[in-house]
C-alpha cells in the first residue's frame, strides 16, 4: 500500500488491525483474571444488568432501580437486549457474567484493532493508527452501558461519512437515495445504543448543507433523517403503549441534570465531597418508591423542574461547573495527577494532529472526525462527569494524537518538513488522480527517495 495513497483504493490493513485488537484483549483478559467470582456474578447493581435479568426472567423491559419499579426507559435498549440474549442462554450464572464481560472486552478490542483501517480510510494513515490504537489497547475501562459497542460504530459511521463525502465530490452530485437512506438507518441504530448520536448526526448534516450548493442536497438530507426515523420508529411506539408520552429513546434526561445540579454537586460524581441528595432511584430507596408513586415520566420531568429551577437561581456556580465538567473531559482530573498528566499528553498531541489534519486534509475529511468530537460531549458537560462517558469518541483523539506523535517525533529527529517526498518522519499532503487530499505520515530514516510502500 503506496502512503501517499488516500485510502479509497488500498488493501485493508489486516496485519496491523489484528496486532491492535489481540495486543488490547490481551491486556483486558488479564486484568479479567484479576477480579474475583463475586464481580463476574451476575447482579443487579447496575441498571444494564437489572434490565437485562428482568429480560431474561421476567421477558420485560423494567425494573433498573433498587426497588422494583415496572416497564423503563432508562437506558437505551440495544445493550440491555444482547445481555439479556447472554443471561437467557447461559443462565442468571458466573458463567453467564464471564461471557458478558467477555463480550464487552472483545468490543472495547475492536475499536482499538479498527484504528489502523480507520486511519487509512480517514486520510490520516494507517500508522497513524497503528500508533493510537496500540496505545489506546494497553488502558483498560470499566465501561458499563454499551460505551464500548457505541464506539465501534462511532468508527464505522465516520468512515460512512468520509466514504459519502468522498463519492459526492467524486461523481459532483448526490448520493444515491438508497445510500442516503441506508446511512440514516445506521445512525437510527446508535440511537438505540447511545441518543447522544443525534447531535453527531445534526452536526453532519448541518455541515452537508453548508458545503453542497446543489439543490438536490436538501433531498439527500431528508432521506437521511427518514432512515433514522423509520428505524427510531418500533422503540418509539413502544416507549409510548407503556408511558403514554412520547421523547427521545431514554426517559432519565432530567435525572442526570438534577445529579450534576443541585447545592453541593462537583464536577465529578467520584468525588469524595459530592452530595448525593437529592438521590438516584438506583442507590436511593425513596427516590425509586417515588416512581413507583407518580411513574418513571413525571419522576424524571419533576427531577428536570428541579434541575432547571436550580440553574436559573445559580447560574455562576452552573457556570463554573459547566467549565469543570468540560475539563474533566480534556485534561483528565487533576487531583489524581498520574491520570491528569496522561491526559494532558494526549489532548496536548492530539491539538497538533489536529492542527495538522485542518493545514493537510481535505475539509470533509477533517470534519468527518472532528464534529463527533465537537459534537458528542455537549451533553455531558450539563452532568457528572464520569471517564467512560468519553470512550465512544476517545478513539478519534488517540488516532489524531499518533498522527501528532508522528509529526512531533519527525521535526525532531530531521527537521524533516511538511511536503514533498523526503525521508525521515514527517507529515505531507498527497492527491490521487481525482486531486482528493490525504496526509500521508513517513517513519524511520532518511533514505533520500521514495518512501517504500507499507504492508498492513
């Protein structure tokens, strides 16, 4: 594979992608073998597995809270179904728990196995990704609703998107219905895994229209939003048989801003001073007998008037906690400065990648992995802030970071300049045929001609 190419004609990366994905299983296998029966026991400690036994017991769709408390849409559906789809088969058994968490790992492995691919796809090289993803495989997460599989297919949907964009500047016209329907039937899917997928989804349409002229982008653009519909459409009618209303996928929208905003909440729900009353139904007794009073709607839009009310008589210290929760989320937590220090690190590179893709790639393919990160943490900067609330997107900041890294190591070992065909570790622009951009990222010595082609 030439790496000058841009990625649309090149062979897929293999070697390097299943290097990624066993070195990242292999670490969380091992930490697998560290934990004890007890934590591989099913339990109904979190709402994913409360949902999933009631599933697989009761075959309902209930009870996530520490008092039973009847139908839910706490959480999105998918993660809870492929869990209860394990309980069923294996049993309510540690057997059943140790092939969860094996699912899961196998699924935080995959992103980090895809990167490489992702990498050549995007334009940034499959070194680039090479280098992210090995690094993103040795730091294991406990990630606990379906982070892990949202991050697969926050990586499939971006290459969707670089490979629409792609085809649209290639033919000057349209994608094809079918494929503008297609594409919003697998965004109406990670609906159904994390909502927070819509603002993505907003965030690339928005940006299809502002770069199209054509009249015909205004069609494609409803085509998409009518896959995502059509697909929204059975947890939609279900959501409102059971509550006789209608919202978004996930009913707890108001729960989690009264969390993040009440007298004497912190930035980080881990932190020792955080008040934890007003409660979670999860934790708090009266908190899940009060929806078992009025219902799971009224409860979560009741927690909202009072989140709301809050924020609009302490608007400094919303403030305040907005910018806390948003640095939480780039620069790691700073009373734990090993963590803070990695986290640092890696925003630090990732700016210079960044600022390398905006000068070097096309602006299509620099936004299709920028507005995810734009895009995805809004929300979460408005509640607590937990670390694998970042992992659907953290991928793309490894990825942006190993190309910084290359770029950064590059300038410093040869002075190598950005451009032409030197040797040596650097970053340069390539065009295809068609005059479609794509950096291209050269490591090793300096051999004085042109780089040897790169195998995956």
């Amino acid at each position: 594979m030439n790496p000058m190419s841009d990625g649309t004609g090149s062979r897929f990366p293999w070697r390097s992608c299943l290097l990624v994905f066993l070195v990242a299983l292999a670490v969380r296998l091992f930490f697998l073998t560290l934990l004890p029966d007890g934590t591989l026991r099913p339990s109904a400690d979190w709402e994913l597995d409360a949902i999933a036994m009631s599933l697989a017991t009761e075959g309902q769709f209930a009870n996530p809270y520490v008092e039973p408390t009847g139908p839910t849409a706490h959480l999105a559906p998918i993660p809870p179904f492929m869990l209860a789809l394990i309980y069923k088969v294996f049993g309510i058994t540690v057997l059943a728990g140790l092939v969860g968490w094996l699912v899961r790992m196998v699924f935080q492995s995959a992103i980090w196995g895809l990167l490489p691919w992702i990498g050549e796809r995007t334009g940034f090289g499959w070194k680039a990704g090479l280098t992210g993803g090995l690094a993103g495989a040795l730091f294991p997460q406990f990630l606990a609703h379906g982070e892990a599989l949202a991050a697969v297919l926050m990586g499939l949907l971006v290459v969707a998107i670089v490979r629409r964009w792609d085809s649209s500047d290639r033919s000057d016209g349209a994608p094809s219905n079918t494929s503008s329907l297609l594409l919003g039937a697998a965004f109406g899917v990670s609906f159904h895994v994390q909502p927070v997928f819509l603002v993505v989804l907003l965030g690339y349409l928005a940006f299809e229209l502002w770069r199209r002229s054509d009249r015909a982008k205004w069609g494609s653009v409803g085509l998409v939003l009518l896959g995502a519909f059509l697909v929204s459409i059975p947890w939609g009618v279900r959501n409102y048989a059971v509550f006789d209303t209608v919202f978004f996928v996930r009913s707890n929208l108001g729960l989690e801003l009264r969390m993040g905003n009440h007298e004497g909440a912190t930035a980080n729900i881990d932190d020792p001073h955080f008040n934890h009353y007003p409660g979670h139904p999860r934790t708090h007794r009266e908190d899940a007998i009060r929806i078992q009073e009025v219902g799971e709607v009224a409860y979560m839009r009741e927690s909202g008037r009072e989140a709301r009310d809050w924020i609009a008589s302490n608007p400094g210290e919303f403030t305040r906690l907005t910018a806390e929760r948003a640095r939480y989320f780039w620069l790691g937590p700073l009373d734990d400065p090993p963590m803070a220090l990695l986290f640092v690190m890696l925003t630090g590179l990732a700016a210079l990648g960044a600022v390398m893709a905006v000068r070097q790639l096309p602006a299509a393919r620099a936004a299709a992995l920028f507005i995810p990160l734009l895009t995805y943490p809004l929300i979460y900067y408005l509640v607590p802030w937990q670390r694998r609330y970042r992992f659907p997107f953290e991928w793309i900041v490894f990825l942006v970071a190993g190309a910084g890294l290359g770029w950064w190591q590059g300038t410093r070992s040869d002075g190598a300049r950005v451009g032409a065909d030197e040797g040596g570790c650097g970053a340069g622009v390539a065009s295809d045929s068609r005059g479609r951009g794509a950096m291209r990222w050269r490591w090793g010595a300096r051999s004085g001609g042109r780089p040897r082609g790169a195998g995956g």
